[in-house]
C-alpha cells in the first residue's frame, strides 16, 4: 500500500482550519483531520466546513468516542467524514455500534488504542471488532505527565512493531513523533503517517531554512509517498 499523508487539525476555529487545510492540500498532503480541539470547538459545523471546501479528500473525524456510538458516528459520517474514531476503552458494545454505523453510512471506523493497558492486545481487540483501522496512540497528557515527572517519555514507536505485527489492517502511530520519526513509521509497516503538532503548534520547528512552509510539507509529502508498506 501506498503511504498516506494525514494532517490534523487540532485547532480551534473553522477559519485557521480551513487555512491550515488548504495549505496542506497544496502541498500534497492525502487526508485531513478534523482534530478534536476542532470537533469540540465547532462540531459538526467544522467537518461540513471542510467537506464544503475538500469534496473528494479524506476526512477523519477524531470523536475518540466513548459511549453512544452509533449517533456520533452517523452525525459525523452525515456531515463528510470517512472515518471516525471510536477508543478501545470503550465498551466492547460501543465499538460495535460505531462499526455498524460505518456500514451503514458508509465510514471508515479508526479504532484507539490509547491508555489499553496492553496497547498490542487493545490493537488487536479492536481488529476483532471490525475497526478498518488501528491508531497506535500515546496520549498528551500521559506524556507530558511522565516527562514531568523526569521520566523517559513513551513513543508509540516503541511497540509500533509489534502492533504491526499483531493485526493485519493498516496502523497510524500517534503522539509525539518528531517530524524524523513521523516520516519512518512506513519503514515500521505503519503506512499511515500523521503530522499533528509539528505543523500546528510549531510551526517553526516544521519550516525550512527560508521559512516556507508549504515547500517543506511537501518535502514532507514526497518523503512518505516514496514509502510503499506490505
Ligand atoms: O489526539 C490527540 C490528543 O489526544 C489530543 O486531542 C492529538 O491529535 C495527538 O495526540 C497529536 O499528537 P502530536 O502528533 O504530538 O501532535
């Protein structure tokens, strides 16, 4: 499989979101993220927003849904998702409603792993439950926690060979790669490379020497197109 560009958007307002999204897209990025920041800051109205203004791109819709699955997953799908994300922790029950409601509106269902005490057997639960997808995840807050604390900080790099290994749909690392290790995931069988923070939160850490954005994105861009997976 090809490797695919996704950005999120974990902003706050629609303007700088389809600002950043447009951006993006030029540069050559594949699917956009409506972040949760973003969902929960405009809501539907956000992911209709991109969708008005993307018709043909991906969008992923990170609900990271916990209970009442089947309508949050229908009204996200309604408004132009294709994919939405639903959390492992959830109950078993939730995860099926979200999965059925991506049959029937015709979504892809992004399952979670984040905070599974064993995150391979969570990647792998939710492969059995019918997710398309599995999002290797480490949460903000637990690292930004533990490096408080003066500990190593946990990258999903470190068991992304092993959830790799473990299921057999495709996996997207998430939760404070560096742009380097965000570009690497498909060398780990992970084909689908998120950009989060880098790009949004700093910006200047992202940008070429000149300050171009656009043109180191697309560095970005062709860097992971290069990569097949499988
Ligand atoms: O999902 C996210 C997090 O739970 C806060 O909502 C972020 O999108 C994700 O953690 C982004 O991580 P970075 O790649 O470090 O930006």
């Amino acid at each position: 499989m090809r490797s695919i560009v996704q950005i999120s958007l974990d902003l706050t307002n629609i303007d700088e979101a389809l600002e950043t999204a447009h951006l993006a897209m030029r540069a050559g990025v594949d699917w956009l993220e409506a972040g949760t920041p973003l969902i929960l800051a405009e809501g539907l109205h956000g992911v209709r927003a991109l969708r008005e203004a993307f018709p043909e791109t991906p969008i992923v819709a990170d609900l990271k849904t916990m209970d009442g699955g089947y309508l949050e997953a229908e009204m996200m799908a309604k408004a132009g998702a294709t994919h939405v994300v639903v959390m492992a922790r959830a109950h078993e029950e939730t995860i099926r409603c979200v999965v059925k409601a991506g049959a029937d509106f015709g979504c892809k269902v992004m399952g979670d792993n984040m905070v599974c005490e064993d995150m391979v057997a969570g990647a792998k639960w939710l492969e059995d439950l019918g997710c398309d997808f599995v999002i290797h995840h480490i949460g903000y807050d637990e690292r930004r926690g533990i490096a408080a604390r003066g500990m190593r900080m946990p990258s999903p790099l470190d068991q992304l060979r092993e959830v790799v290994g473990a299921v057999k749909i495709p996996v997207q690392a998430v939760g404070g790669l560096s742009l380097e290790q965000a570009i690497e995931c498909p060398k780990y069988g992970a084909p689908l490379v998120v950009l989060g923070a880098p790009l949004t939160i700093d910006a200047d850490a992202f940008k070429t020497a000149d300050g171009d954005l656009e043109a180191s994105l697309k560095l970005i861009c062709d860097a992971v197109h290069a990569q097949t997976v499988g």
